[in-house]
C-alpha cells in the first residue's frame, strides 16, 4: 500500500510540474467537486475552444468543449456522493454557475457506451495527461471506497 501510495504521489508530482501552464486563471472556468462541507476535492478543466480531443456540450445553456474523461469523471464523483457544479473563476474566487452537471451531459450524450471507470482507465480514444491523472485519482478513490466498504477502512 505505502508503495503504491508512493508511485501516485511521484505521478502527481511528475504531472503537476509538467502543467504548471495550466494552473486556474480569472476567465476560467472548471467542473469542480466539493464535499457537502463545501471542502475542494477536484476538479476538471472546461474550454470555451474546441482542440482534438474535446466534444460540444452544454451546461446550464452555455456551450463548453470537454473532454470524455471529464464527463465520466463528474458521474464518478456524483456517485461518490460529492457536489460538483460548473464554477467560474472570477479573479477573487470561484462562482458555481451549474449544478448538477453530472444531468446535464452523460457519457451516452457523447455517444460512449462504456462506464466511467472504464473511461477514466484510458479505454477511451484519447489518452492526454488529464485523463492520467483522472485514471490515478479515481484508481486510488475508489480503492479507497472499497476498502471501507469491506471494513478495511485507512
């Protein structure tokens, strides 16, 4: 356990230091997960242009390219039991202005008949650094999940 812990830890770091470009700026906006606290968990990236491995979509009537990765995150996380909204980073803090986008646009939407966990494990068409560092979050959450759910809790 502690070596895997370790090797995620490593590609996070690996990750992060790779996209430091890509750090949250005012203008953006971001599917974004809370606990019912409002405590951030995570979060995915929503773009106003399109790029190659992005699809249409609408929340709330306004149109974003997303990846699938990101679709089939939201639906992990809301059966997680997590709160995820469209937020806008406005410069001083972020501004939910969608919930529920999880409704809102599905992986059947988007024509993917496979289920989310299958999606965020790279069986999707497009693997990119987002949908790794999807597949490594949602491994070690739901690893997590099934532990507790076994009585093996951490």
């Amino acid at each position: 356990m502690i070596l895997r812990l370790a090797t995620l830890l490593a590609a996070l770091c690996v990750a992060t230091v790779s996209h430091a470009d890509s750090l949250p700026k005012p203008g953006d906006y971001y599917l974004i997960s809370r606990d019912h606290a409002g405590k951030f968990i995570g979060s995915h990236k929503l773009f106003k242009n399109e790029s190659a491995d992005t699809k249409r979509v609408s929340y709330c009537g306004n149109e974003y390219f997303v990846r699938d990765s990101s679709v089939a995150w939201t639906e992990l996380e809301a059966e997680f039991g997590h709160i995820v909204h469209v937020e806008f980073n406005f410069g001083k803090g972020w501004r939910p202005i969608c919930a529920n986008p999880e409704r809102e646009v599905t992986l059947a939407d988007l024509g993917i008949t496979m289920d989310a966990r299958e999606v965020l494990a790279g069986l999707s068409t497009a693997p990119s650094t987002a949908s790794r560092l999807a597949t490594i979050g949602a491994m070690f959450r739901t690893s997590v999940f099934e532990k507790s759910e076994s009585g093996l809790g951490m």
